[in-house]
C-alpha cells in the first residue's frame, strides 16, 4: 500500500477514498479509527495498492483540475 494523499479531516478522506473507489480503485483511509470533524495533527491518510497509484494520482489530479470525465453537453 502506498500513502497517496492526506487529508486535513476525516470527512474530506472519506470523500476522496469514495471517489477513488467509484472510479475502480481500491483506496483504503488509514486513519480511520479517529472518526472527528476537527484538523488532525499529520492529517488523515489515504492509500492505495501499489499498483494503482499512477491512477489514482492521475484521478486525483484531474478532479483537482476539473476534470471529471462527464460530458458538459447533456446530449
């Protein structure tokens, strides 16, 4: 397992391991015993198999950039 991202809350992880998962990547949050809504000190963190990293850091990128993969043309 790689550590990919970490994340300043519990919530915010909980949505980027989603968003991987839905996406065919097989993320794990790390930190998942802690269950808060405040700041963590070294933040949350989110991992991925070894081989799936190149994608799930290509996902992440993409969304960052607003890159979703949807159509923007309902058609």
């Amino acid at each position: 397992m790689k550590v990919i991202k970490r994340t300043h809350n519990q919530q915010e992880a909980k949505i980027i391991v989603g968003f991987l998962q839905a996406n065919g990547v097989d993320a794990e949050l790390l930190d998942g015993a802690i269950n808060s809504m405040l700041p963590m000190p070294g933040g949350v963190r989110i991992a991925v198999p070894d081989d799936q990293e190149p994608k799930a850091v290509a996902l992440l990128r993409d969304a960052e950039n607003g890159e979703t993969g949807l159509s923007e043309d309902p058609q």
